[in-house]
C-alpha cells in the first residue's frame, strides 16, 4: 500500500518555505495520448537555501520549474509562494515574475544580439518598473555578477564576451529585480570545465551573501556536491528522493539515485549500474513504482527475495520519511 504524501505542513515549515508545490501537474496532449510530464509533484524551497533538481532528461525538471512561474500550464495542483497562492491571471504572475527569475541554460539564445550588455540588463528594469536611478542599477547587477568594472561591459555585444561572462550578464539581469527566488535551468552545462567553478561559486554567492533560494535544474550531481543545500532527485514527473545534500548522496536511499551516483567519477567506491532501457514514455508510465522496468532490485531478483516485487509491479509508492527531512519513494524502503 502506498504511504502518505510528506506531511509539509508544521508551522516551522510553513514559516520556512519560500516556494510552497502542492501536487502538481502538467499534461500535453500528444499522437500517443495524454503525456504526464509532471506527475503529482510535491515540493518545498527555504528561504535561503540552493535546492538541487537532478535527474535525467525528459524527467520533467524544466517542465516543472516553467510551471511555476506560469510559463507551462499546470493541470492541477498549486503554487504558493512567500505565504500567497499563484494564480493564472495575469496580475499576480506579473508579481511573481518580479520576485522568482528565471536563468536559462544557453546565454547565447537567451540574450538579443542586437542589444548590448547595458540594454540586457535594463530590460527587465524597464519591465517592472525598478525604482532607482536606472545606470547605477545596471552597473550595480553587472559588479555583483562578477563583470567589473562594469564600465568595460555596458556598450558591448553578446557576442564580444565569453560564454561565461554572457552567464554573467544573465545573472545580472536576474538580479537587478531583487529576486528571492531564481531558477536556474542547467546554469553550467554549456559552459567550459574551467569557467563552471566560477558560475557556481557566484550563484552560492548570492545565496549566502543575499539571502535568495535557487532551484538549480540538472543532470550534473557533481554540482549538487558543490552548491545545493537539499537535493531532489526527480524520476517520470516525480520526485522519488529528496533531502540534504549529506543524506541523499552519501547514503541514497532510491535505487535510481544510486545508478545515476554510481557514474560519478567522484564515487569510485560504489559500484557501478548500468540501467537498462530509456525512461518510459510519459504518456504510458508504468503501474506500480514507475521506476520497476528498470529497476536493479526487480532485475537482481533481489525484489522478489524480499518480497516486494508484487508491490513494485503494481502498487503505486509516496515519498517516505525514513530520517528527518530524507524521503524516498520506494517498496524496499517502506
């Protein structure tokens, strides 16, 4: 029998969140059916703090953080952020939109190359409104992102930096609002080995120097090591594993977590999976643990010998808590 959905629901929680998702969804129509792309997720974000997304593509993991700023339409579920609930109307993700900001994965597609650094920046400036003098918020955005002297930047084009500082400008720009929130979708991945180092210890920067949260969105486990608080290990349009950095990548807990560990080159010592298979198509998700078809407990025999492999076939799993704050979705572990 499935457990309980986590119970997020204390007051020290509550007055801790930032980010509060209540059993979201968002589904496409598509030739093969109705594609659950984010599949009942449940999620909280501190004040404060990195969380870290990680999973493989096609998981949901941009679906859903577009979802949250409205940028995807949910199909159920809610939304509240900083003690107010978020509607569709245009109003109030106007407001959102101020306060959460989105950092894209590709700089280059995201800046207009037809503007400089300086007009990049003050766009969204511009959009809301920001009061203040608006070069010195330019020029304050562009310092705390790292270009300086920010005079050096403000006439140039995209395409007259590197791709690091281009992630810097982005940043930037982000931050010129005062977000509390960003969202930051695989915010290194098109970056050189040699400048993620930099991008990742700016964003945890922001973070403690700040005091805003990040959602940081990839498929990198490396960088949940460098940057995040909490992890939240995502599977099909769910989230199967979550908790502190500590917890969930020293001792996972969800034999999905431990594949995609085992390829870390920095976990030598485990012992390597290989999954079988691709993910399922979100439009025929498996009954039972949507995890089962590739399951190394149900491959092993190792389900059966503890006699859950029923259960995994065809019992649908909640997250858990095992130990404070580390909740996984599995038979194994109920």
């Amino acid at each position: 029998m499935a457990e309980a959905a986590p119970d997020w629901s204390s007051a020290d929680a509550a007055a801790d969140s930032l980010l509060e998702v209540r059993n979201l969804e968002v589904t496409f129509a598509s030739s093969r059916g109705l594609v659950h792309a984010v599949d009942g997720v449940e999620l909280d974000v501190r004040r404060g703090e990195v969380l870290a997304l990680v999973g493989e593509s096609g998981c949901g993991k941009t679906t859903l953080i577009r979802s949250i700023l409205g940028l995807e339409r949910m199909s159920a579920g809610t939304v509240v952020f900083d003690g107010s609930r978020v509607s569709a109307r245009a109003s109030s993700l106007r407001t959102l939109r101020r306060r959460v900001q989105m950092i894209f994965q590709d700089p280059s597609g995201a800046l207009n190359p037809r503007h400089t650094i300086y007009e990049a920046v003050a766009e969204g400036i511009r959009i809301h409104k920001v009061a203040g003098d608006e070069p010195t918020l330019v020029a304050e955005a562009l310092a705390r992102a790292g270009l300086r002297p920010p005079a050096r930047y403000l006439r140039r084009y995209p395409h007259e930096v590197s791709g690091g500082q281009r992630q810097r400008v982005l940043i930037a720009g982000a931050m010129a609002l005062g977000p509390q929130l960003l969202l930051a979708d695989e915010p290194v991945a098109s970056l050189d080995a040699s400048i993620r180092g930099e991008i990742l210890a700016l964003m945890r920067s922001l973070v403690d120097e700040n005091g805003i949260s990040i959602i940081a969105v990839t498929h990198d486990l490396g960088l949940a090591w460098n940057i995040a608080d909490r992890v939240a290990v995502m599977y099909l349009g769910r989230i199967v594993e979550i908790g502190q950095t500590e917890q969930v990548l020293s001792d996972p807990q969800h034999p999905y977590t431990r594949a995609l560990l085992s390829v870390v080159p920095e976990k030598e010592r485990m012992e390597q999976q290989i999954l079988t298979g691709e993910t399922p198509d979100p439009s025929r998700i498996p009954s039972g643990c949507r995890f089962h078809p590739r399951c190394p407990l149900v491959a092993s025999g190792e389900a059966a010998r503890l006699g859950i492999e029923e259960a995994c076939r065809g019992v649908d799993v909640d997250l858990a808590e095992l130990d404070p704050g580390h909740y996984v979705a599995c038979h194994a572990r109920a």
